[in-house]
C-alpha cells in the first residue's frame, strides 16, 4: 500500500515540474509584452498561480488602458 502512496507524491512532484516549466515559457514573452505596453514585467509573475494566473495577466492585458498606448491603425 506504501506504493500507492509513493505514486501519488511522485504524481504531484511531476505536475509541479510540469507547471513550472509551462510557467517559464509563457514568462519570458509576456514580460516582454508587458514591458512594451508599458506595464511592469513583473506582472508576467502571475503564470506561476495555478490555473487562474494565464487569465489574470490575459485579462489584464486586454481589457486595461495601456499606459504606453495601444497603437492605431497603420497608413
């Protein structure tokens, strides 16, 4: 029965690695994003909230003013 046991904290290591490394790859461009639409980068730091944290930053990113300002239609 202590198998059972292992498999499941063995599950929840794998999925915590998991989300970080997921975590990381969508880091790097939003802050970038962020940055260039004139928010602090560190708002991409939301990627690492289980679940909800891609909507955080998306929902941010797209319905807030940008203090950079948004770009208009090119000529």
């Amino acid at each position: 029965m202590s198998w059972l046991l292992a498999l499941g904290s063995f599950t929840v290591f794998v999925l915590l690695v998991g989300h970080l490394v997921v975590a990381l790859v969508f880091i790097i461009p939003t802050w970038r994003i962020c940055t260039r639409a004139g928010f602090s980068g560190a708002l991409s730091l939301f990627h690492l909230v289980p679940v909800i944290g891609l909507f955080i930053v998306m929902g941010i990113l797209a319905f807030s003013t940008w203090p950079a300002g948004e770009s208009g239609p090119r000529r």
